[in-house]
C-alpha cells in the first residue's frame, strides 16, 4: 500500500467510514483465486483485531498522519497486512464465500490492548474466528477470553512460543520444527550429513547432537577454524553428502565453500543452512558458487510464480498502486485461508486436517502438546542452476 493510500485509509479509519467489511454472495467466478468455489456459510462471522492505535494518532498533536507514517514502522506494517486482508475478503467475495467480516482496533502495544473491552462490546464470544492480535500475550489473552465459547483465535505474526489454549492457533511456523523438517529431509534421501559449526553455536550443535543422531561434525583448529582436511574426510562416494554449515564467519563461509567446490569432481555435495544467514548476501560471497553448491535452507515461505499468486498480485497492484510487500502478503494468506476454511460444512476447527496453501505460506496445522494448535507448513527451497529458488523434492 503506497502512501497516499495509507494516508487515505487512516483517514477512513478515524471517520469510522471503515469498521466493517461484509462478504455476500456474489457468481461472478472470474479471476478467482481457488478452483472450487467453497459452501456458503452465512451463519460465519470472522473478526480482524488489528493495531491500527486510532487513539493514540488522534492525540498527537505533533505529528500529521503523513508524518506518522513517515515514523512509524508498526503502523505500516499493520496497514500493510491490512491491504493483504482486503484482497482476500474481496476474493472470497468472487468466490461465492458468505461470511461476515469485521474489522477492529485492537489499541495493542507489547504491553496491553483493548481486546477484553472489545470482546464484550461487539459480543465477540459469538463469532466464529478473530485473526489476531499481533503481539503473543495479547493474542493468548484473546484466546484465553473466547476459550469457553470455542471461537478459533489466530495468531497471524507471533513468533514466540508462549501459554495455549484449545482455540489458539499459530500461523508462523516454529524454528524448531523448521529444523527438524531439513534434517528428516536429508535422511529421507539417505544422506550423509556433516556438520560444520562455529564454536560460537554452541546452542546449534547442542540441538544437533542431542536431536539430529548420526551428524558428524568436522573438527575445527585450536584457532576455530575448519579444519579443511577433517571435512574431506567425511564426505562419501556415492551418496549425497548434505554439509550443514552454521557460522557467520566470512572466513569460515569461504573455506567450507571451497572445500566443496574443490571435489564436486568426486562426490556429490550440497551446501544446507537452517536459517537465514545474513553473510551470504554479502559482497564477499559469490552467488554462483552458492548456485553450484544448490544451497538449501528450510523456510516459512515460498518465491510463488502460479497463476493464482500472479493473480494477487495484479489484483493487488490495481488497488494499492504498488506491489505486494512481506505483510501484505501476509495478510492475505492469513486471511484467505481462514475465510476458506471457514467456509467448509463442519468450520474451523474440523478443517485442521486439511493442509492448504496460499501465495506464500503453507497451513498445516496439528495439535501441539500443550493443547492448542501449532502451523507445521514449510518448504524445503535450493537455489537451482538456472538462478531461481526452487523446491527440493
């Protein structure tokens, strides 16, 4: 959403013009962005508690609206996924969906919200499902409140780990079982994963050797360097041999990567992270040698080239004059895979077995075992030889 926009929508937001979005019936099929058109369910009722802090920009008497925006990354943000949201209530709409749709402002910072007064006032306990808030202990607040009358509460960005309740559900896939799902990945290829890990990872190689059995790691030098002879002789022929590489080390980055290049000749080698690593996008590292070494990572998200994802986007570019950012696209997928569930005979929470993907992410979801629900969607992503990110199968 560019600015002039935003600007515009605030605007909107303080004259209550915006308080609700209702999704009716409507045949026309064109330019959907799923194949079956999903039951109707008017009955459904679908809350988003987003930060718009109205109160707070109301009283500052300092700042204009473009000035805050200027400022404040946390309101662009929530605009952002806003945008993403509006798209796919209106391309539930093209699809026939019935749900109510309504949208509030949570107020929330990391240390409170408005959502208890919220909840009482719009009678909130009567909905179906509430997307949000952002923050993880107002969204478990949320969700503890609404517990009793079972309406699905969905944790669109939090990260973090904390309390669950029944009817929570956390949309962003966990570090750890991002992890795990790389390592079960290199074993079903029957690989043979070597382990190369700075002595600063202390926590990486304790997660290793106390989950991941059957990693070898090789040895550094009394300085912390690879020692580049021990990671040669770990390496097999005729089998992948997957190299987990955890550092930051520019000088470490360089002597791994040169060891593999060094004997592609001889034995199959793959380069694996198991999270982003911001000195690989630095000038010191050569994105063709990360392409001949099919660097492979575990990841939340996809790079989506499908019909229906290029169809958001043009959708999006139309309204909001610019392309689609991170929380935008978020706020779609979040919100398109709710309203779609929602539209099933049984609900929400009977469609959990289900696994559905949208642009960029996957829903998964499982029950965790402390009682509420956790997201297990990923992808398994490598950069291939043609310079495009694809998905390892």
């Amino acid at each position: 959403m560019n600015d002039l926009f935003k600007i515009l929508v605030v605007a909107l937001l303080f004259s209550n013009t915006i308080g609700a979005q209702v999704i009716t019936n409507n045949q026309d099929q064109s330019d959907t962005l799923q194949q079956e058109k999903p039951l109707v369910s008017p009955s459904k009722k679908l809350a988003l508690l987003l930060p718009f802090n109205l109160n707070k920009m109301q009283n500052d008497t300092v700042n204009s609206i473009a000035d805050r925006l200027k400022k404040d990354k946390f309101l662009n943000m929530t605009l952002d996924f806003y945008s993403g949201a509006l798209v796919a209530i209106d391309s539930a709409k093209q699809l026939g969906v019935s749900v109510d749709v309504s949208v509030f402002d949570s107020e929330e910072t990391k240390n409170g919200s408005n959502v208890a007064k919220l909840i009482l006032d719009n009678r909130l306990d009567n909905y179906t499902a509430v997307i949000g808030p952002f923050y993880q202990t107002n969204v478990e607040k949320t969700a503890e409140l609404l517990s009793a009358n079972q309406v699905a509460v969905i944790s669109p960005l939090s990260k973090e780990m904390g309390k669950s309740y029944p009817n929570l559900f956390q949309t962003i896939t966990s570090n750890s079982i991002l992890r795990s799902a790389i390592f079960d990945f290199m074993r079903s290829k029957n690989g043979n994963i070597i382990a190369v890990v700075d002595k600063k990872k202390v926590s990486v190689k304790k997660y290793i050797l106390e989950n991941q059995k059957g990693v070898r790691f090789a040895n550094l030098d009394p300085t912390g360097a690879l020692n580049v002879l021990s990671l040669k002789s770990l390496l097999i022929k005729n089998k992948i041999n997957y190299v987990v590489m955890e550092t930051a080390n520019t000088s470490m980055i360089k002597a791994t990567m040169t060891a593999l290049l060094s004997v592609q000749q001889w034995f199959n080698v793959q380069l694996v992270i198991l999270e982003p690593n911001e000195t690989l996008n630095t000038d010191e590292i050569e994105f063709a040698d990360l392409v001949k070494l099919k660097l492979m990572y575990p990841s939340m998200t996809r790079e989506n080239t499908n019909p229906q994802a290029l169809l958001f986007e043009k959708n999006f570019k139309l309204i909001n004059k610019v392309t689609p950012n991170a929380f935008a696209i978020r706020g779609f997928d979040v919100t398109f895979d709710a309203l779609m569930r929602l539209s099933q005979p049984n609900g929400f929470f009977e469609s959990t077995n289900q696994v559905t993907e949208q642009v960029e992410s996957k829903f998964d979801y499982f029950k965790n075992e402390t009682g509420g629900f956790a997201n297990k969607g990923l992808y398994i992503l490598y950069y291939d030889a043609d310079l495009t990110v694809k998905e390892a199968k």
